[in-house]
C-alpha cells in the first residue's frame, strides 16, 4: 500500500496509522512495485489533488482508495478515470473502516457498491449548488458566489472550482455587469435573495 497525500503531515499520519495494522504494508516511494493499492487524501479534488490522483493513476493495474472531506458530482468523472475503486470521508480513521477497504480493493473487490452509491452512504450525497431560483444564473456562476458567500478570495475560488484566476474574474465581471451589480458584496447579497446559494 502506498499512501499519496498533498501535506506531509496528513502523509505522515496516514502512514503511521495505517502501519499499526498487522496485516498493511506501507512501500516507501521507492518500491512501488510492492505496491497493490493506493490510498490518497485530500480535503478536496482541488487542482493540486487531481494532478496528484492523475500521477497515481499511472501506476499500471493500482486501484485507489480515496479519502476526501467533501465531494462535488463533478468530481465523479475524475475518481472513475483514476481508478478509484473506494470512496471514504477522511473521518473514517476514526471509524476503522479504511483498513478493510484498503484490504478489499487489492484483492480487487468492492464492498460498498458504485461510486455514487458510495457518495450517498458515506457523505450524504454531493455537495450540490441549488437551483437557481428564476436567476438565470449558470452553475458556474452559482458556484463561484457560493464559494465568494463562504469568504473565498479569487485565487482561493480559482483552487477550488479548478479554474484559471483569469476564469474566476471573468465570471465575476461578467455576472455582475450582467445582473447590473454593483460589487461582489452585492452580488452575493443578490444570490442570498433570489435564493441562488
């Protein structure tokens, strides 16, 4: 088992947790070929994280367990096409689940049924944006004022959507020059009206 991680110390815990389990190894970078599967753990599939699951995946024939705090339907897509064959929330440490997750997709079984099942029983669901009540806005746009709601700055709105700065900009001039808004405080307060987040 091999453990892929953005953080050093979220890497370090992982390791340390799962090598107080007799029967998981952890391979060091150096030996992947002993690796039978891939646990990654991210708090989300940010920009960094996909490139990061994308350089796992190219392992040849390693499924991968991922373990995220939150997850989007768009990111679906991305886990398929990596190879993720278990869908954890990171608070399953605590609830031991991993371990025998971890056992079940190297023997190339999977206890917990398709991805989106797994979304359901594990998170709840997607993190979903409403629909747009009567606002005409797209779901890009309902997605960056959700995240301006939560007091993301451009770039930080740019990691989280995956998008470019630039992208995230033009979205926001274009929505507020559209609906004729004054400033992003504004157009926040307007999606909060018209129920849009």
């Amino acid at each position: 088992m091999r453990v892929c991680a953005l953080d050093p110390l979220t890497a370090a815990g992982m390791v340390s947790y799962l090598g107080s389990h007799r029967d998981v190894r952890v391979a060091g970078a150096s030996r992947r070929d002993e690796v039978d599967v891939v646990v990654a753990a991210f708090d989300s599939l940010s920009a960094d994280a996909v490139a990061a699951l994308r350089r796992s995946a190219a392992e040849p024939g390693k499924p991968i367990v991922l373990m995220l705090d939150r997850i989007r339907e768009s990111d679906l897509p991305i886990a398929k096409e990596c190879r993720v064959v278990a869908l954890l929330p990171r608070t399953a440490v605590a609830g031991g689940e991993l371990p025998g997750a971890l056992r079940a997709a190297a023997a190339g079984a999977n206890p917990f049924g398709t991805l989106i099942q797994q979304a359901e029983r594990f998170f709840g669901g997607f993190v979903r944006t409403p629909e747009p009540a009567a606002t005409n806005l797209s779901a890009r746009e309902t997605d960056v004022l959700r995240l301006m709601a939560d007091g993301l700055d451009t770039n930080a709105i740019a990691a989280e959507l995956s998008y470019s700065e630039r992208t995230v900009k033009n979205i926001i001039y274009a929505l507020t020059s559209r609906l004729k808004l004054r400033n992003r405080s504004h157009a926040v307060a307007y999606a909060l009206r018209t129920g849009a987040i």
